[in-house]
C-alpha cells in the first residue's frame, strides 16, 4: 500500500466523520482517478457507499472503479448494489460505462441495464454487444458534432452547452445527413472570426477509422498521424464514436505486452503477484503440451540409441545441438512475430525474408560450427566429433531461420495468434531436425571410421 | 510502395513542371506528415528540394523527414545541404529539430548548429545535451505559459497572438518566477469569464514530472492519469518543457519491442526487413555467448559418460529434461521481466515472489514429472528410468522457477537490463542443474539397482 494512498484515505475518513461534504467533493474533484482508486478498498462499506455517491456527482466513478486491478474492481463490484451500479453507469463515459458492465457476470449486467434509462441501456448494450476487440469496442458515443453550416460564434456557444465532463480537443463537423465532413480544434474556433461558417475553416482530410476496423488497426492510425482522438464512422460514413489516444495506448501496450507473454507460453493475465495456484493452472498447459513434442526429439534420438552406445560422447554434444537450434529459431521467431504485428511482412511477401534467413542460418551455422570445432577439438580431441558437429550445426542453424519464420506466416495465414504457439512449433523443428543430423552424421561416419 | 504514395508523387511532379507552388503549398497543408515522407524518395533531386523548401515555409519539413524508416532517413539527409538543413531545424519544434540534428553525424550536427541563430542554436544544444533516455531528451521546448495573473481575455489574446503552429491542448500557468503553479484546457478558458483571473480557474495540482525523470517514468505517469501532455519542470520547480503524448506512444511501443527482442537476444533495430550481413552480425553474438554456456551443460554431461556408456537411454531422456528446464524457466523470466519493466516488482520485493515461484515449480515438477512416468513407462516399459525422470523433473523445475525469478532481479539491481542475459543465465542454470540432477540420479540408481 502506498503511504499516499494511506494518508488520502485518513483524510477521506475524517471528513466523513464530520460529514464534511462539500469539502470531500472539493478533493474529489482536485484528485486524479488513478489516485482516488487505492483508497476504495481501504474505507469502511459505509464510508465506501458515501464517497461512491460523490464520486458519482463528480462524474468519475467509472473511471475511478476501472482504474482497479481486475481482482480487487471484481470483489468491489459485489459489495456494490444494484441501482448503485446503473447511477454509476448512467453518469459516466459510454465507453467506461460499457467496460463497467463486462466486469459485472452476465446476469447482473441484465439487471444494472433494466435499471437504466431505455435510451440510455439500448445504447450501453449495442455498445456490449460490439464485436470484442473492434474500433467498436474502444470508442466513446459522447461527442461533440456540430452542423457544419454553423457560425463559429454558434459553434463556441454550442460548445458551452455541451454537458460533457471530461475535456475535449476536436470538434467534428458532419453535414445534415450526420456524415462526417470535417474536424476542428478548440484553438482553431478561438483563433477565428466569429462569423465564419465550420466548413470555411475545418480540415476536410479528416483521419478517420471504421466502428468494425481491429483495435489494432486503430491504434496504427493513431500512433502513425500522432493523433489525439480518432473519430469511428459507420459503413455509410456517419460519425458514430470517438477513439481517444488513453484507450489506444492501452491498446498498444496490451498489444505488445501479449506477444511477449505469449511467445513465453503465459497467460496475459498473468502479473509476479499472481497467486502460485493460478500460476500452475496458467503455466501447466503450455509445459505439458512441450513435453509432448520433447517426446519427439527423444523419439529421434531412441532411433539412434545404437550409436550411442557405441559412441557415449554423442551425448555430451546433444545440449549443444539442441541449445543452439532453439536460440536461433527463438531470434528468428521473434522478428517475424513483432513483423507480422507491425505489419511488416505477411504471407505472400515471405519468401524474400524467408531466404534471408536461410543465408544469416548458414552465416551463423558456418561461425558458431567453426567455433564448436575449435572448442571441441582442443578440449576432447575427437575430431571427427568436432566436424560432425560442425555440419551438424550448419543444417541445425538453417532449419531454425526457415522454420523460425515459416512457422509464424502460417500460423498467421491460417487465423491464429503466431505469438501464442510458434516457439512450440519450431522448438520441434530444432529439435528433430538437429538431432537427426547430428546423430544421422554420426552413425554414417561410424561406418567408414571406428572412434 | 504504396499505390497511394505512387499517384501522390505524380500528382506533385505534374504540380512541380507546371511550377504550381501555392497548389502544392495547399496539398502539402491537407496531407499529414506520415502520408508525406513516403513520397521524398520517389523525388528527383531537383523536385525535393522544392518540396522541402515548401514543408519548411509550412513548418512540416522536420516532422516529415522523421516520419522516414531510420537507414532511409540517413541517406537523405547527406542529400540536403547544411543551410537547408538549418531552415529546417529553425522551423520545427524543439524536440523534432534536435531528433533530426541526433541522425547527423556529430561533425556535420555541429556545422548545421553554427547556421543557426545562437540563442535557437544554444537551445538544441542543451536538448541534444541532455541525458538520453530522460524526460529532457523528450520533451518539448515550446509550450504557452501565461502569468497566473492574467484574466481570461488577455489569456485568450496570448494564445491568438502564440506563433506556433501545430496544435496544443493546455496552458500552463507559472507565477513571477516562472514556477509551475497551473494548468487550463483550452475549453476551460471558451467557457470562464473573461473578467476572471487565471489563477481562479486553474488546476493548481498539476501532475508534473522533472527534467531528470526516465522516460519509462514519464511514459508511466501520461498512462497512469491518461494525460495529453504533462509538464517537465527542474529542480527549482520552474517549468522547462512539455512531452506530449504522442512522443510517450514511442517509447511505450519501443519499450516493449525492446523487451520482447532482448529476451530473444536480437538487437533492437532488428526488423524482418533487415539485410542477412546486418542480421548475421546482429544474432552472432548472442548465440556465441549460447554456445559457450552450452559447452558448460557438454561438461556436466561428460562427467556422467561413464553411466550413460552404461545405459544410452539416458541419453534418450535427456532433450525431455533440457526442453522442461528452458521453458518453465522462460515462463517465469518473462513474467519478471515484464514485473520489473512495471514496477510491479523489485529486489527487496522480491522474496515472496520467488518462495511462489518455487511452489509452483515445484506442483509443475510433480504434474509434468507424473505424465512423464506414465508415458516413458508406458512407451519402453523402463519404469526406473520413469521415476529418474519423475525426480529430476520437480528438481528441474524448481531451479527453472527460482533462477527464472532471482536472475532478472539480481541484474536490475546490478543496473543491467534484465530482458537482455537473463535467459542466457536461466538456460544455464536449468541445463547444468537438470542434467546434474538427473544423471547423477541415474549414477546413484545403477549402484544399487541393475537395469
């Protein structure tokens, strides 16, 4: 626990034991969601109940709520009732709002929704009911769109109207069938005369995404035209929601986040305080499915028990083969993998990347083999093991870059994450491939010349 | 090349031979600079410098130039000439013009500095000065800071009266002395009085963050209170800069590109589109290092030649024992990686941590180890070799869990980038533990038992 949080809540219960208010309002008000949220937890229920029905006052209970670890917002949400719940939702962003509500099971959503106003609910629901993981999903109905015939005098009026809470930057414009025709700064309407009509001043060019475009996709927009909100239009161009750069960059830290957590075989949702039950539950697949294919390899190396107990110091080489073969399949998986989310390279475009890396294969097969013979010579002596080994880790290293990024265009050719079972995949190829070769050489050189 | 930077570029060289510059000038206004830069290297020299000179008048030219892929950008730039280069500079924000002096090389940085006006020289000076990876090297030095004393209207005449040209979102507040004392949105001054003095309108707890900060710091601070820009003051609390958002999306992306290429051992500049020579050079290093701490694992192994001379199977169960203790370990390494990259987790922080990780080594030892019993029992009916296996297992999987733990916290602690040699050091640690736990199990098994 933080000491601020600690001391913010030692406050916060003072002034409830005063029923100060007006003064508790003022802090609420100075005091940023991400500060508000550690001391919930700390207050007493009846405390809780009071401070929530300020916040809510203030407009910021969502916000405060989703600023919660998932665990602690999930515990939160059963302590709070019902009509609780629908005051909460009804005074905040749609796009918080609508987060609020999934947190909740399905069938308490029901209930908060019955508890909203129709119009109200019926938009909180199709906003649920967005395909997950869509522009869809991210965006807020709370916009400010002005008829683009309008005066900036009426504009700026209209802009003192508009209830919103938190703060805007961009007005949009859209003409009398609500398609979006044009943005404008808040800067913008100050700097200009107050008789000019919108379309005289707004930027036409408006950056825009579509509401079934992928997060992704959007959070590309963004972050390619340093955009501070992009505006999700309908099929027929109607505006229909916008897209803030806050939620774009959860989108993108998430993102990458994932790829690397996956590509390790982890659960996403998993944190270094994640309980050890949890962890075992999240981690035991992901190992029981690799122990499966290890079983492969060791299927490859039983052909060629034979050889080995005619020649025991094949053995000692193994970890090398198969250690090297899993480290440059991992480099190579890992370009591809951050590529294909970038969307530098897809499928079609992967043959030039993909002989590439046969040739850095081959480069390192010829270095790190050359390496190996040296070593391996000098320490053992045996200098046919060192040349096997030499060839070995040729053919090891060139399986590892073709399979390092054919695995991952396929995976993603036929619609599944690369990142979540790619390394599986070629660790298998390294594996086989290496072990094969390596043992392969070995018994074909047992043949011609007796260790 | 994208079809859309294609037909840009012939409409701007149809533009260029009919010496049509005030249309070009308009494009050059509506298109944004992302959509810009594709273009320039598709231009004849002539016709790049005209259109330079027309995104320097537009005051785009530096942003424009940025928005190129590195090795591009460097060949550009010995293409533009030292005074063009300077008018550049003169016309960009700070934080892009000083971006574009760090891709010169040193020599050529300086001669370009000399052409411009000192005090505009001084100032880049001093950003390019600054720390690496700091707020200062992030921040802008251009911001609108208005006397807390001020009203509205004269507030409102500033920001009319402000040159600068792309656009901003708030406006600070700083007292005589030119300390931080607020901030206001651009709506918050539309909607106040314009009677009203600023210090009666502005927030006067302004999240801030100071000129020495890390720039993972201050990408914290932006995605924790979901800000636009914050504002980077110095030790005495005066205000210096601004970073805004979208610079904080940069090193958000970077930071966990960074991560996910540094567990893999590939280095950060690494692309799918890298050529081989460059990709050779980049991953030989790291799979050298691999390759020495795999001879350590050969060298566990060669002192267990004797009993595996007597029993090769071993030899069979040996990729099982190696894959097990890599990939657990990897699983827990990228957890704490990405813990330490948070903040969720540090040294002191870090014992609890480790005891569940070694509890849940130890419950995927016993599950993993059980399945293993079950099909090499199954498979070659060798049931000794089974419960060899079942042992070294649990013993595997719990260094796989403490080292994948303790490594990355022990070299952050030491000021090294855990992401990038922790996995070296767990792959070594689960490689020579396993396999000295289970051939050593196997030496003490063939005393007593005679398979």
């Amino acid at each position: 626990m933080s000491p601020s949080a600690r001391s913010y809540q030692q406050v916060v219960t003072k002034l409830l034991r005063h029923s100060a208010f007006p003064q508790l309002r003022k802090i609420i008000d100075k005091t940023l969601p991400a500060d508000i949220s550690p001391v919930l937890p700390l207050l007493l229920d009846e405390d809780r109940k009071r401070i929530l029905t300020l916040l809510i006052e203030a407009g910021k209970a969502a916000r405060v709520l989703l600023e919660m670890p998932d665990a602690e917002l999930r515990d939160l949400l059963q302590e709070i009732d019902d009509p609780t719940l629908a005051a909460i939702c009804g005074s905040s962003a749609s796009d918080d709002a609508a987060d609020l509500l999934d947190a909740l099971g399905e069938e308490r959503r029901h209930m908060v929704l019955e508890l909203l106003a129709p119009a109200h609910g019926a938009k909180l629901e199709s906003l649920l009911a967005g395909e997950e993981e869509t522009a869809g999903s991210l965006m807020n109905t709370e916009f400010l769109a002005l008829d683009e015939e309008l005066t900036v005098a009426k504009a700026i009026e209209a802009i003192r109207q508009y209830p919103r809470k938190d703060s805007f930057f961009y007005v949009y414009a859209i003409d009398s069938e609500g398609h979006l025709v044009g943005v404008l700064s808040l800067r913008s309407l100050i700097l200009a005369g107050p008789n000019l009509k919108l379309t005289s001043i707004m930027v036409q060019n408006v950056v825009r995404t579509t509401v079934d475009a992928e997060r992704e996709e959007v959070a590309h927009i963004v972050s390619k035209y340093d955009l501070l909100s992009v505006p999700v239009v309908d099929l027929q161009n109607r505006l229909v929601g916008v897209v803030t750069v806050d939620d774009v960059l959860d989108v993108i830290q998430e993102q990458a986040e994932e790829d690397l957590l996956h590509l390790a075989g982890v659960d996403t949702s998993e944190r270094v305080s994640t309980s050890a039950g949890e962890s075992f539950r999240g981690r035991f697949p992901w190992l029981a499915v690799n122990l499966l294919t290890a079983f492969l390899a060791s299927w490859v190396v039983r052909m060629f028990q034979g050889t080995i107990e005619k020649w025991a110091a094949l053995a000692v080489f193994m970890p090398i083969v198969a250690g090297m073969g899993g480290n440059a399949g991992t480099q190579t998986l890992t370009v591809f993998v951050r590529g294909l989310a970038l969307g530098e390279v897809d499928f079609k475009g992967g043959l030039r990347p993909i002989w590439k890396e046969l040739l850095v294969g081959f480069g390192n097969g010829v270095a790190n083999g050359t390496l190996t013979v040296l070593i391996v010579g000098l320490w053992t002596s045996e200098w046919l093991m060192a040349f096997i080994l030499f060839f070995a880790m040729i053919f090891n290293l060139i399986i590892a870059g073709v399979a390092g990024g054919l695995v991952p265009l396929i995976l993603k050719e036929l619609d599944f994450d690369p990142a979540i079972s790619s390394s599986i995949f070629v660790t298998t190829f390294t594996d086989v491939g290496g072990f094969f070769s390596f043992l392969g050489l070995a018994t074909l050189a047992l043949r011609y010349w007796h260790p």
